[in-house]
C-alpha cells in the first residue's frame, strides 16, 4: 500500500507500507534541485531494527526511471517468472521485483551509497503489495512525486 502526502516539513512525499508487516516501508521525500534535467530525492527504508537513508538519488528525464519500471509490474499483474530489477544511473538505488503465487510483487529496495567507495554499505528492506491496483496506484505516485515541473 503507498500513500502520498506530506512529510513533517510539509513536503511531497511518497510512503510504501509493506502489506505482511506495515512496520516495514520505504519512503521517498525530500525533493530538492530539480532542473529541466534532473529531479534530487531523498530515499528511506525502515523496518524493526534498521531506518537507512540515501539522502541523494538523482532521476533524469533522459533515463530509463523508476515510473516506466513501476508501470510495466503494474501491467503485467497476471505474473512473470524471475527476477525483474532497475536501478539509478548511480546504482545507488536499486529495485528488485519478484511474484508470487496470490497475485502479490516483492519490491525489494537497496541502497547503497558510495557503492564504489572504500567503507561504503548497503541496505535492503522487502515490502509485498498487490500486483493489480496497488501496483498501478504506486507507479501514480512515484509519477507524481518525481514530475520535473512538481516543487
């Protein structure tokens, strides 16, 4: 399940609850730097035990994004055999996606910050959602919060 809303700072922001365990969830906020090029965000993963932000992913207009890949889960709810995955031009954020029988996706959400950095690290959390409309209802939102033209 996602929600869109306001962060504490009353910015845009996008939550991903996972539906086994709502303690479990990604957040996307923070916008900042958006250009006719790029758009700048902040990425949160929270589960017992672990919170883990990548304070500076970059979305560009001319790359293949999270929307397109969000969108072809979506369109194909009926399932798929494997792995699908995408990641950021940085490889700092990577998504992950497999199906289950039920009709349920796992998005698993990596980051990893510095990835070519000595000391650097990483960190994964799996959120489950129906591949149908919650599927389509999160590509929306991600949509909505990475428009070049949003503030």
């Amino acid at each position: 399940m996602t929600s869109v809303g306001a962060d504490t700072n009353d910015k845009a922001s996008v939550t991903i609850r996972c539906q086994d365990n709502t303690s479990v969830g990604v957040i996307f906020c923070d916008r900042f730097s958006s250009d006719a090029d790029s758009v700048h965000y902040a990425v949160e993963l929270r589960s017992p035990g672990l919170t883990a932000r990548l304070s500076e992913a970059v979305a560009w207009v001319w790359d293949s994004d999270l929307t397109a890949f969000l969108e072809e889960l979506a369109a194909d709810y009926r399932g798929w055999d494997g792995k699908r995955s995408w990641q950021t031009n940085d490889r700092d954020l990577t998504v992950s996606a497999v199906f289950r029988s039920g009709g349920h996706v796992g998005l698993t959400w990596t980051l990893r910050p510095w990835p070519q950095a000595a000391g650097s690290w990483s960190a994964s959390a799996t959120t489950w959602m129906e591949a149908g409309e919650q599927m389509t209802a999160l590509a929306a939102d991600i949509r909505h919060f990475l428009a070049v033209e949003h503030q």
